[in-house]
C-alpha cells in the first residue's frame, strides 16, 4: 500500500507495473479444480500423463486468480479502486504445470476519463506472466475502474 492514495490520474499510460512472483504445487492445483474446474488433467495425476498435456496442470481459472491477489496486493489501491466492469480477453498460453513459479506484470495501457461519473476514470490494462524460463504463459485485457483526484 502506498502512503499517499494512488487515483486515477497517478497511473502512467505505458508504463510497466510488475506484480510478484506466485508458485503452484500439485496438491493446489488439484484442490483448485476439484472446487472449480474438475476436468481429468487438473485433479487426476494418472489421466493427466495420458491427456494431451502429459501431466497434471492447472486451470487457466487458477492462473488467473493467482494473478488477480498479486494484482489486488501489488498494483491497485483499495482506498480508491472502484472495481471492474470485466474483462476484455484471457489467453492461456502455457500450460502451468506443478513447481512452476509465475512472475506477473500489469501495463496501463490507456486511460479514460469517465462521462457519466466524473470521480471516476477507466484504466485499460494488459496483463501478462512468464514461466520460470522465461515463457509467456497467459495474457489478460482487462478494465479497471479508479477514483479520481478530489477537486
């Protein structure tokens, strides 16, 4: 958290914001999936080795709600983000297979002020996040809305 509140006119168009670094183990990656995502690749080592990945993944889901706690401790300030209306696009690139560590980043891609609510501006970002060796792994097209700075 910063000391001072980061609005909306502090972003940078741009500019690179990097995340942190995130692991997955085999027992989250099954346990995420039986909640969420129960295909065979991601809860069942044995069906996994036989599936097109040759092992157990995780799901894109888990990818992306690992990336979203980075984003929300790393990027964002709660004392003035406002949520978000969605997302635009998620590619899962890679797949992120147990003992990979991800290393995130989030770019403002562009800013808007908005028209019907003047306190508030839209942030269009670009997410990403590599492998261990270096492989990009997912994208993400998001929109973030944030307070602006009091008049």
């Amino acid at each position: 958290m910063h000391d001072a509140p980061r609005y909306w006119e502090d972003y940078e168009v741009g500019r690179r914001y990097p995340l942190g670094s995130t692991s997955f183990t085999a027992q989250e990656i099954v346990e995420f999936a039986r909640l969420y995502d129960p295909q065979s690749f991601h809860i069942d080592a044995k069906a996994a080795e036989a599936s097109m990945f040759g092992g157990l993944v995780a799901s894109g889901w888990h990818v992306t709600s690992k990336l979203m706690r980075l984003f929300v401790e790393s990027y964002i300030d709660t004392r003035t983000a406002l949520g978000s209306p969605g997302l635009d696009e998620i590619r899962w690139l890679k797949p992120v297979r147990p003992g990979d560590t991800l290393t995130a980043w989030v770019e403002c891609a562009a800013k808007v002020p908005s028209k019907s609510k003047p306190a508030l501006g839209v942030i269009h970002e670009h997410w990403g996040a590599t492998n261990q060796q270096g492989e990009l792994v997912v994208t993400v097209k998001g929109i973030n809305m944030v307070r602006r700075r009091p008049a």
